[in-house]
C-alpha cells in the first residue's frame, strides 16, 4: 500500500511503504460502514465519469464509489468526496502499450491477454495487432489517498472483498439498451397461432386515426380480431388515454391489439389484455394484412436498415456524406463528435446543433462550476447536469484533440500509448433523456424533428435561474379561422418551437423529366430489366413556403356564433419571430397501401431568408369577430366529485397527459394547467378546459398555485427551476429556520422541491455547501424579486420577437426511406466555413448538401 500526493498533482507525495495485512485492516475500519456491495438494480458505472467524459482510459482513470457506484474521474471525484464524506474508491485504469516487436519488425504473435479483466463498455480495438492492453484496480482512500492494490484477498476484510468483486464483475447499466437484448425480452402470445380475424371489411387508413369512442388522436391501438382503433391506457410503455381500448376487450374477448405508430418493418408494440403484457406476435405481418396494413411490403421496401447496413439510395447516402471527396478532419473546441451508440445519430445531430447556439452555451458550459456543484446526490438522473457535461464535452476540446505527429510517435510509445479521443459517448445522456419515452429509449431509429420538441420540453421543465435557453426557439402563431356559414372570425394565438413547411410537389420543374423516369422505371421492373437511375423532384423553395400560408379547411370548428361545430378556413401566421428559427421540411408520409414514403426532392434552400410578409395583422376593417361563447365543459360524471374536491400535487401531473395534448400543437405550460385543473383526468377532459381558456392571456404562462412555491415544473433544479416565479410559503419557511438553518437555506431548498418540507430538508443535509457560495444567494434572491415585481405586470408568453430575416447557420440531413430507418448527418457553419458531423467523425465540408436537409437553423439577422 502507498500514499500519492502525486497522484493529484502534489509534490513531495510520490513515497511509498509498506503495511502489515493488520494495518490495512485498521486502515479501513472506520470507513467500513460506507463500503456497500451491489444489490439487485443497483446502477454500477465503471466506464464514464458522471460529470465528464473520463474513462479507465483517460490519463487520471476512473475513481468508482464504493457506496453509490457512481463514476468520476480525476477532475471531479474531490468534488464528491467533499460533498458526500464517502472515502473508499475504486481506481480503474486501463494502460495501452505498444507490443513488443518481432525480429521481421512486426508484432509479436497475439496471445490470450490474461491482463484484462474489466468487463468495460470501451471502444478500444483488442484485437489490434500493434498494441496490447492491462487493467489495473487498487483502492483509494480519500482524503489523504492511500492505496491499497488489488486483488488483496491476504490482507483486506472479507466484506471489502466480496464488495470489490461485485464492482469488478457488475454489468453495464446500459446493458438492457444494447441493440439486439431490447426487442427480445417479450415472450410470445399464446393467442397469435389461432387468432380469429373478423371478415368485416375494416380497412385501416395510413393516418388520421381517431379512437371510435371519444376523440383522442394519440395512444390509439389496433385490436386485431375485429380492426377497432381505441385509445389506451396506463400500457407498457406508461402512455395515457381514457382506457377503451381495454373497455372493448372486456365487452368483446378480443385479446391482441397492436399500437399505431409502431408499426416499423421490424415489428410493432403488440398488448394482450388476456395476458396482461406487451408479447409478440410472430404472425403480425398475416393479422396486419388482413386490414389493409402491407407489412410484407413494408419489409420488402425498407430492408429493416440500421445505420450501418447497405444504403438502398446510393446517390444520396454519398451526396449527403460528401462521399468520394477527401475532407480535412476538424479538432479542437467545437469539433468534437458523437459516437453512435446503434441508430442513435437523430440525437447526436440535434445536439451538435443545438449546442453550436450561445444561448445554449451559457445556460449550460457557461454555469459548469455552480451545476455540477449544486448537483443532487446522483447526477446522473439530473437533466441540467448531463446537458453540462455533454455540453462541456462537445465545446472544450478535451475530447478532441489530433493526432501525435509522426516525428514523435517512437518516443511516445517506448513509454505508454496514450491514444486520442476520437468522439464522445452520449450514452448517459441518451438513457437520462430518453428515460420513460417508449420510442427514444429503444434502440429503433427514430425522427430528428420528434426528439428536438422533447429536448424541447425538458429543458423548459427544468429552467436554469430566470433564463430559459429554449426561449430563442419559442414564437408566437396567429391563427386565423373563419366560419364559413356566418363569415365572422376568430383570431387566437398558441406557442410554437419550429416551422413545419409542406413540400410542393406539385411545384416541381423537372416534372416532364419525372414523368418520363416513372414510366421507364415501370416499364423496366415489368420486363424485369435494370431500373434506370433515380430522378429527383426540384421544387422551389418560395412554392414550399406559399404552400404553408395558403388557407386550411377545418371541418370540426366551434363556431360560437352557431353554438355548434362548424366548417372553417384557417390561416396561420406569425405574430412574433423567435431568434432562431428552425424549419422542417415535411418530408415524411404514408401511401395507401401503408408504406412509409419519403419524398425524394431537391428544396433550394436560402442561405438569406425573409419571412417578413408572413407576419400576422390582427383583426382587418371589415371583419367581424365571433361571439366569446366558449364550448360547454362535458366532465364524466363520476369524475365530478373527484374534481371538484381532489387538489393534486403540481409534481404528480400525468406528463403523458400533457405529451399528448402538447403534440396537438398546444402551449407546453397551457397544456400542463390544463391536465392540473381537471385533476388528471386524462387528456379529453383536459383539452376541453384548453378549448374555454385558451384566449385568456395567461393562458400559456407557468402553472402557479399558491403553496406549493411557484411554478409548478416537474423538473427542478438545483437552480430552483420550480420556485423561482413565487417566494414558497412562509410559515414553511419559518419551520426550517426554527431548526437551525439559515433563511436563504430554507428558501433555497424549498424553492428545488415545490416546497416539499421533507424533500426540502433531505435538499438541504444533501447541499452543506449551499451556505459558502454567497453571490450564489445574491443572484438568486435577486432573480426571485425580479419574478416578483413581473408577477403585478403578466406578460404574454415569453418571446424574442424582432425582424424576420435570417441566415443559414445549420441543418441536419436525412437518408434513408422514412423516419423509421437510415441516418442522419448535421452540418454547421462555423468560423465562415461548412463543417460536417458524421457521428464521431468531424470533418471541413467540400460540398453541403443544403437541398437535400430535412432540418434546417436560421438566426437572426440584427436589424
């Protein structure tokens, strides 16, 4: 056993000596109740500091926890040691030497490595030819870092023993999100051999699907014996919904339903109420077919593609991945890429998007110190503390750093081969993010624009200070409806992230040359005879963007002038401009026969964009309002009482309540008052109470209730996310100051858990240093008044609004067939010139694709 001072950089600690097995025993005695063995779920991390990107490869390795199990690496594991009093570490290190060469100059032959024995999720090569590789482990003990080598069966404590083996041995936290484990768990239907299909004619359409006893849009499953579409409830994958789809097996016996939505040509989500959990139906493609859904054709067009797997559109993959053209890898800060963890290059393009925008940056790199320092006890389950560290990792340049030059390579590896980052790995931010989300937290592919809206709506439940990051994305639509009975209007306004614009097909100015290919490639697949090459569709850019202001009928319309539903037109424009503006293109849709499409064409996309003429005016001479008579409120009787007598606590809001209405295109906050106030009583219920206030001009501010200290997000952070609109209440106050503790410590607290008097306490015992950081008090208290005095004067929704005139700055590509497949690339613009990110590969961009996007980020050009 040794103490190393220098380990940490301290002079003078290099000495070294020895101890009797009873003085390693003695040594760790008082640290012998912290020193836990891992039970059954608990979450072991050997590979990735919490706060970094530091593994058993870094120069410092990796220090493990040896009562949470938590990873940190050199920088942060001081940070723990302080904050939580935990002593005894596990040092993991992974040493990379050069192999000894052979006389004809090569490696010697490989032999079996006996040396490694961390079972460690690394992308390290072990069959390399030219490297060979040994793990070391020891303990340390903190604060003065003692020592001690393992294995040490002779002289440590049975306990410790049995403990470090359990480390050492434990699996990945990840492992269950590996690709090939997820979709192989569930077992088989007993119902799927002999299920009874009825020939009842039922044809189920590619989209517009409502459930057939009330009208909800999301969470809707497919019974396959009878071909009712029902909306769920509380399944698997924790979805919402009023239960009929329950209901009809309980009226009808039918087992096996299948959700819409899922259905990939891989599979789909399958239930069986008789068996009470999701299963497989190894004849899914038969019982799909039987309601029009062609899943054979599906498979025969999609070819199950995952990232990696032969591209079936050649000329795109290569235009998009500029293929063929040499291109300059990029280091440094800023340049750092994803690894791609199986099809998860959607997140990893959002990212590199979204953390190339300033805001995101301060909000997040910027405040490093104080969130990692006000991090709860596992920041791994804390949303601001992995966008920190991926954020941090994605900008420093820690993690992407070039090459040794050649001239220096033989002096390096006589030593030890300290091998370069090439990317980092997302994959505590993909589990954290994706947590609970069905779609996200499998390893399928999923779509770009789908993902940007939930990081979306994390980061607006889980605000940093008074600022919001995601404000600069945030802008206001008027929406224009006219009844076409009485030709009176109504103009409302709702909250919206990006521009969805429609693609004009109709537009296209090579058609001749599309119509020609299409019957060549007809003719060709009749005869059996090479299909020609691929013709794509050019449309203009100004067509696409006349497309998304043309009127749009409504066919359900409350006409209050009516007191009924009516036929409508709508119009929608912009009443303010956010800072940066991201448009969709909508590329993605469903033919008749069930198979996803992907519109194959060439947008001119504008580096300059002027939307300008698109900016709402309000009520015009002339026009003639319709009355203010909302809709009447239809709440199911036995809910009533439950309504009427039942206050929920903010933080036990049914989120899938809110995803759902959210999804329809309403106000996050309006959509989480709505699910509130009727007292979670699923999304029909709340949208009614949408439909009455949604003209209000609170309507889509924060939830406030009184009591529980101020906005009601379910996120809160060390920043007092959830308290930071409201001083919490000050009896509660008063209780945790008669303790002993200091105001601005009770309010602190309060403020991070909805004020929670026993959360807020456990808050405080888990925050000792809360008390030092003085300007940190100051700022929030400052930040609290101000959100007091904004409270006598309600603004509207909080908008950046300023000119409509934009430039290009990023856009994220799509290639593939649909959504459910291919890949995705991101390119930016930075320091004036293209840059490429390719999952870990980050490289100067010859020739941006900036056709052939599916989303693209504009900012603002100041006025």
């Amino acid at each position: 056993m040794q103490r190393r001072g220098a380990l940490f950089g301290v002079p003078g600690g290099s000495g070294s000596r020895k101890m009797a097995a009873g003085d390693i025993g003695e040594l760790l005695v008082p640290h012998m109740p912290t020193i836990r063995v891992p039970r059954s779920g608990d979450r072991v991390y050997k590979t990735e500091c919490a706060f970094s990107y530091d593994s058993p490869n870094s120069e410092g390795g990796l220090y493990v926890c040896m009562n949470t199990f938590l990873a940190f690496g050199r920088e942060h594991v001081e940070r723990h040691f302080r904050k939580t009093g935990q002593s005894v570490y596990m040092h993991l290190k992974r040493h990379v030497r050069e192999k000894v060469k052979g006389a004809s100059g090569g490696a010697l032959p490989k032999r079996r490595n006996s040396k490694i024995f961390l079972d460690l999720d690394t992308d390290d090569d072990l069959n390399s030819d030219d490297y060979e590789y040994e793990d070391e482990a020891k303990l340390v003990i903190f604060p003065d870092h003692y020592e001690i080598a393992l294995p040490n069966i002779e002289e440590l404590p049975a306990l410790v023993t049995i403990a470090c083996d359990a480390v050492l041995s434990s699996k990945s936290p990840y492992r269950k999100q590996d690709p090939d484990t997820w979709e192989h768990e569930l077992p088989v239907s007993k119902y799927a051999n002999n299920l009874t299909q009825l020939d009842n004619g039922v044809r189920i359409p590619p989209s517009g699907w409502k459930c057939a006893r009330c009208d909800l849009r999301e969470n809707l499953w497919l019974n396959l014996t009878d071909g009712s579409v029902l909306c769920g409830k509380w399944f698997f994958d924790s979805s919402g919904g009023n239960g009929h789809a329950l209901e009809h097996y309980r009226d009808m016996g039918y087992p096996l339903a299948v959700k819409l939505g899922t259905i990939t040509p891989d599979g789909a989500d399958v239930y069986s109420f008789q068996e009470e959990e999701p299963v497989t139906d190894p004849h899914l493609a038969k019982h799909l077919a039987h309601f029009g859904i062609d899943m054979l054709h599906m498979h025969g067009t999609e070819n199950g593609l995952r990232d990696n797997d032969i591209k079936p559109r050649v000329s795109e993959w290569e235009v998009i991945q500029e293929t063929g053209t040499k291109l300059k890898p990029m280091y440094g800060p800023g340049y750092t890429g994803l690894k791609n963890l199986g099809n998860s290059c959607y997140l990893s393009s959002v990212m590199q998007a979204i953390f190339s925008i300033p805001e995101f940056q301060r909000a997040y790199v910027g405040n490093l110190p104080r969130i990692f320092d006000y991090s709860p006890l596992d920041p791994t389950q804390d949303f601001n503390t992995q966008m920190t560290k991926l954020g941090h990792g994605l900008l420093s340049g820690q993690y992407s750093k070039p090459p040794v030059k050649s001239e220096l390579i033989e002096q390096v590896m006589k030593e030890e081969h300290k091998p370069q980052q090439n990317g980092i790995s997302p994959r505590m931010f993909k589990a954290f993010v994706s947590k609970s989300h069905p779609e996200f937290s499998s390893n399928r592919q999923q779509d770009a624009q789908e993902f940007f809206l939930h990081l979306v709506n994390l980061v607006e439940r889980n605000r940093i200070g008074s600022e919001n990051p995601s404000d600069v994305f945030r802008f206001l639509v008027e929406e224009r409806i006219q009844c076409c009975q009485t030709r009176k209007v109504r103009y409302t306004e709702r909250v919206d992230y990006l521009m969805q614009l429609p693609v004009a097909m109709e537009a296209a100015t090579n058609k001749d040359e599309l119509i020609a290919y299409e019957l060549t490639r007809r003719e060709a697949e009749a005869n059996r005879r090479p299909v020609p090459e691929l013709v794509r569709a050019k449309i203009p850019f100004s067509a696409c963007l006349q497309a998304f202001s043309e009127p749009e009928n409504v066919d359900d319309f409350w006409s209050s002038a009516l007191q009924a539903k009516s036929a409508g037109v709508k119009t929608s424009r912009f009443a303010s401009f956010p800072e940066y503006l991201v448009v969709q293109i909508k590329k993605f849709t469903f033919g008749l026969d069930w198979v996803p499409k992907k519109f194959d064409v060439s947008i001119d996309m504008p580096d300059l964009l002027d939307i300008n003429h698109l900016r709402a005016r309000g009520l015009q001479p002339g026009e003639e309002e319709l009355p203010d008579i909302s809709p009447p409120i239809v709440i199911p009787d036995d809910s009533k009482d439950r309504l009427m007598n039942q206050l929920i606590d903010p933080s036990d809001i049914d989120e899938s309540s809110v995803m759902q209405l959210a999804e329809m295109g309403f106000p996050l906050e309006a959509c989480r008052k709505a699910v509130y106030f009727t007292g979670n009583m699923g999304a029909e219920v709340a949208f009614n109470w949408i439909i009455v206030h949604m003209e209000e001009p609170d309507f889509a501010e924060p939830l406030t209730m009184p009591g529980y200290g101020g906005a009601a997000s379910a996120g809160a952070s060390v920043f007092g996310a959830t308290g930071l609109d409201n001083q919490p209440p000050e009896e509660t106050v008063s209780i945790i100051t008669s303790m002993g503790f200091h105001r601005n410590q009770a309010i602190q607290a309060l403020r991070a858990t909805n004020s929670n008097l026993e959360r807020a306490l456990d808050w405080i015992f888990s925050h000792p240093e809360f008390e030092e950081d003085s300007d940190f008090v100051i700022e929030m208290e400052n930040n609290a008044n101000a959100n007091i005095i904004s409270e006598a004067k309600p603004e509207g929704p909080r908008v950046k609004d300023g000119s409509g005139m934009y430039e290009l700055f990023a856009f994220i590509s799509h290639m593939g067939t649909s959504t459910m497949s291919g890949h995705y690339v991101c390119h930016i613009k930075k320091e004036g010139r293209w840059v490429i990110y390719n999952d870990h590969r980050v490289c100067a961009s010859e020739r941006p694709p900036k056709d052939l996007g599916y989303m693209y980020f504009y900012r603002r050009i100041p006025s």
